[in-house]
C-alpha cells in the first residue's frame, strides 16, 4: 500500500461521493482511479461499457440480479 498525495479539494469531492456510493474514501479514489485507467486505456468505451465489462470479469450477473428484484416485489 502506498500515498498518494492529492489536493484538499479532490479528497473532499471524494468524501462527498464515498458517502453517497456508501464506499470508504480510499475504495471511492482505488475505484475512480481503476475506471480513469481504463478510459485511458479504451477510450473507445463509455463509462457504462467498461463497467459492464468489469462486472463480467467479476462474473456477476446482471440479469440474475435484475430477475431476482423483480421477483421480491410480485404479489
């Protein structure tokens, strides 16, 4: 593990944003800086592409997730 050193401002976007994405602060800056990587790298796919591809590497599945939530709220 490492440190980084970031302006105050950006740690602050990032706090902002950990505790909407209910992340700690260091998950919120290892996910934006693993996301920017791959952009750089692809900068053909749009965010929702390249995150896509990352669930699918982690082999979660969407649709699973999606059938199953439907199926909570039938009556």
């Amino acid at each position: 593990m490492g440190i980084v050193k970031i302006s105050e401002e950006l740690h602050e976007e990032i706090r902002k944003a950990s505790s909407v994405m209910s992340r700690s602060i260091n998950s919120q800056a290892e996910f934006w800086i693993r996301i920017g990587m791959l952009a750089e790298l692809h900068p053909q796919l749009s965010f929702n592409q390249i995150v896509s591809e990352l669930m699918k590497s982690a082999d979660v599945s969407v649709a699973k997730a999606a059938i199953e939530k439907g199926s909570t709220h039938e009556s």
